[in-house]
C-alpha cells in the first residue's frame, strides 16, 4: 500500500494552535520593506519584480497567475530559494519562509514548480533548503521542516538518499527533545505527511524511527499530541514487514497503556486501528499470536470490554472493537501457563502472577527457558541489570532462583550469561523486598541441597514476598 485514502484535512484543530501556525499568522502581517532592500542593492531586480507582484495578488487565480508567468524560466523557484538563504535578517527569511509554506498548502501541485526548477539545474529542490534545519532560530527551522515535508509528499518526486536520512535524522532528534520542543505538532504533523508514503517507511524504521516515536509517547503529552504520533504509528502499521516488527519494540505495551487511561475517542479509535493492522499484516501464526498476546497482557480485553458497553457512531470502530475481541478471546482460549508467562516476560511488565508461585509450573517448564537460545534466561537478566521497577526486580530475581532450583545445569547457565553478577549487586539494593529476593536467589544459586533448602524456605515467614506483591 503505496499511499493511504485517507485524506489530511488542509487545516485542523492542531494546525489551528499550534505554536507555529500562531507566530505565522503574526509574521504574515510583517511584510518586509523589499523596495528598500532593492534600492540596497540587496535583492535582484527580478527578485522584486516577482515577490511584489506575488504579494499583490489578491486571490488564487492572480497567484496563478503570477507563478504562470515566472515559471517557465524558473523565477518563482529562483526567487523564494534568494530570498530564503540570502537574505540575512532572520525577521525576513521567517516571512518568506511562510509565504512559501502558504504557497504549497493553497495548491499542492504547486511543488512541481519547485521540483522542475532543481531538475533544470541538474539537483533536488531539498539541497537548496536543507542546511536551513541547521538554523538557530527555531521558527525558521520548523517552518523549513514543514516545507521540506510537503515538498517530499505533495508532488510526485520522492526524497531519497542521505537527503532522506539526513531529514528524518532531524526528525527523530526532534521527537527526542519532546519534554523541550516547543514545536512537536510541527514535527508530528510533519511525520504524519511523511509516513502516509511507503517508500519512506523502512528508511524511517532502519533509522530506529519507531523507538524514537515509542519514547516521545511514553513521556507527557497532550491528547492532540499523542494522536498525532500515534497516528504515525498507525501508517507505519501499512507495511506489513513494519508490522511485524511491532512485537519487538514495545509498540503494543506502550499504546495499551494510553488505550486503558484514554478519555478522547479519536485517540482511542487510532490505537485500536493499529492493532487491526498489526494482527493483519501479521504473516507468521507466530507473530499474531504473540501480537495478541502482548494486547492482552496490557488489559486490553478488558478496555475493549468497557468500549463495548457504550455506544458510536462510527461504524469502523465498532467494527474494530468486534475483531479485536473476537481475536484476543481466541488467543486466550488455547493460552498455555507458560505461553502467558513467556508474554509477561517478553513484555518486560513482571508481577506477581499465578505461575511464580507455582512448583508445578516451574517443573514443567524450567527447562523451557533454554529455548530460543536461551531468550527466557537472557531476558530475566536483562531486566535484574536494568530495570529500576522493584517489582520487576522481586519478581526477577525470584524466578532466576525458581530456575536454577528445577533445572539442573541452571546454575552453570546462569553464571555464563552474568546473572549470577546481576543477582549479587541487588544485595545493596535500597529497597528492602528486592534485597530480600535477591538474597533468595543467592542461596539457591550457592546450595546444592534443593530439597533441604526448599524445607528451610518454607518455614520462613512469607513477610518479603508479601510485601513485594503489594
């Protein structure tokens, strides 16, 4: 699926109020003294000619028709890349810079004028622009950022290369600065146009794309916000080798746990039609399975259940709200003990379910944890060497300690991957119930009569753990 049918509305809320579309509408009303930068010798003759009678048009047809009679040499194009990277008042380059981006969102078919200028020149129109990201004044660099975008998503030139990696490298270091950036609606919106088009999804995703949109919606953000990153999720979710990777990069937890604390429909609307995609592009039982089950890890089942008591208008999410359950509750049906618990492990959000506690679990499966190259073993480790949830930690380091007690070669296993390490430095942990856990671990780790060592932690009192599961 090259482009999505659905359409962007030229203006919404967000574009409305957003802080860059509030600071153009006061630059517009700046209009630079360009007779007096003519009479300075400081702006070509031609240059004038075309941007006042640009700006003395009074509607789209005399715009038309201006932009007509300067195309065919090439002065629109020429004009709006002089007055952008020559002009050294930065008040200007801003007003400029908007009256371009108002130029592309009036007609898109207008960056063809741009587009067949660079092609005369033998070059892409972005090389002219492009260094402008490197601005200090961060109006100028979003509104460029913008332009860029609809320059790349308007006509039919694509971006590629390093123009495209260099472009969503700035993109991505944007997203990074989430808690700072005071224009992360331009960046979302510019990565909602971007994203629609498939021949730039796997540049994006090579670029750890997702990771960087996973953590800008794991911080604060408003409800618009989130939509519209989430919505850039929602496109990438198109390309079926995009959506198989969901599983493996904390797609899922993270919009299951927006999707259980949303009040805003649209937001709600956006992430369930993002698992229908993914569970449908799903190409391996596997995958889906594993899809399905990270939803229901993450309560999911249960929102849907609430959804489903209340009443829409729109009939796709209802739509969606009947598949997703119709495949969640098939993926419970057959779940095994060890299924669930290889999905709480595989989703990093350990607790103090069921299976832990059971001796019947851990001598079925302990050996299992081998499987896949070791991936339950590694996994656990993972967690005791970073994670700071305490939770996670008890619950961790007790089943390293579960695993070495029913597994023969456990001990020898767990010492070659650094658990043994791990387990240790948990000693002098701060909170009190991991130093707890962790020092049952230890003992099991360093005993070797299992059977004598099980009686003796049965007759202690049951107080850490009983704490910990708080």
């Amino acid at each position: 699926m090259a482009d999505l049918p659905h359409a962007i509305p030229a203006v919404d809320m967000i574009n409305a109020t957003s802080r860059l579309q509030i600071e153009a509408s006061e630059i517009r009303a700046n209009k630079p003294s360009w007779g007096s930068y003519f009479r300075s010798q400081m702006i070509q003759q031609d240059d004038y000619n075309f941007i006042t009678a640009y700006e003395g048009a009074k509607n789209k047809e005399e715009r038309d028709q201006v932009l007509a009679a300067n195309d065919a040499n090439g002065q629109a194009a020429k004009t709006v890349a002089n007055l952008i990277t020559q002009v050294a008042k930065d008040q200007n380059v801003r007003y400029v810079l908007t009256l371009f981006d108002d130029m592309l969102q009036e007609d898109k078919s207008r960056v063809e004028i741009f587009h067949s200028a660079a092609a005369k020149q033998k070059r892409t129109v972005w090389s002219q622009f492009i260094s402008i990201l490197q601005r200090q004044d961060n109006f100028i660099v979003n509104q460029m950022s913008s332009i860029i975008a609809k320059l790349a998503c308007f006509g039919t030139t694509r971006m590629e290369g390093q123009e495209l990696q260099y472009y969503f490298s700035f993109l991505k270091e944007q997203l990074k600065n989430a808690p700072t950036n005071e224009y992360m609606n331009t960046t979302a919106r510019c990565l909602q146009m971007m994203l629609r088009i498939d021949e730039y999804r796997n540049v994006f995703v090579d670029h750890e794309g997702i990771e960087a949109l996973v953590a800008a919606l794991s911080g604060k953000t408003n409800f618009q916000l989130q939509y519209q990153l989430i919505f850039a999720l929602w496109c990438l979710t198109f390309n079926t080798e995009i959506a198989n990777k969901t599983t493996k990069l904390g797609v899922i937890q993270t919009l299951g746990d927006i999707l259980s604390e949303s009040t805003k429909e649209k937001v709600s609307r956006i992430i369930l039609s993002t698992f229908v995609n993914i569970l449908n592009k799903a190409d391996e039982r596997e995958i889906k399975r594993e899809a399905a089950l990270q939803m229901v890890q993450c309560k999911t089942l249960k929102t849907l259940e609430l959804m489903e008591s209340k009443k829409y208008d729109d009939p796709d999410l209802e739509e969606d709200i009947r598949f997703l359950n119709e495949e969640l509750m098939s993926s419970v049906h057959d779940l095994s003990s060890y299924d669930e618990y290889l999905a709480e492990v595989r989703s990093g959000r350990l607790t103090w379910s069921p299976v832990h506690k059971s001796d019947k679990f851990w001598r079925d499966n302990a050996q299992k944890f081998n499987d896949k190259q070791f991936e339950v073993l590694k996994t656990l480790i993972k967690l005791l060497e970073g994670s700071q949830d305490p939770l996670i930690l008890c619950v961790a380091a007790h089943d390293i300690g579960e695993y070495v007690r029913h597994y023969p070669r456990g001990k020898t296993l767990v010492e070659q991957f650094q658990g043994k390490q791990a387990v240790m430095k948990l000693l002098t942990a701060e909170d009190p119930n991991v130093r707890y856990h962790a020092l049952l671990a230890v003992q099991k780790l360093m005993v070797h009569n299992w059977e004598y060592l099980g009686k003796q932690l049965d007759s202690e009192p049951a107080q850490g753990e009983s704490i910990a599961a708080k």
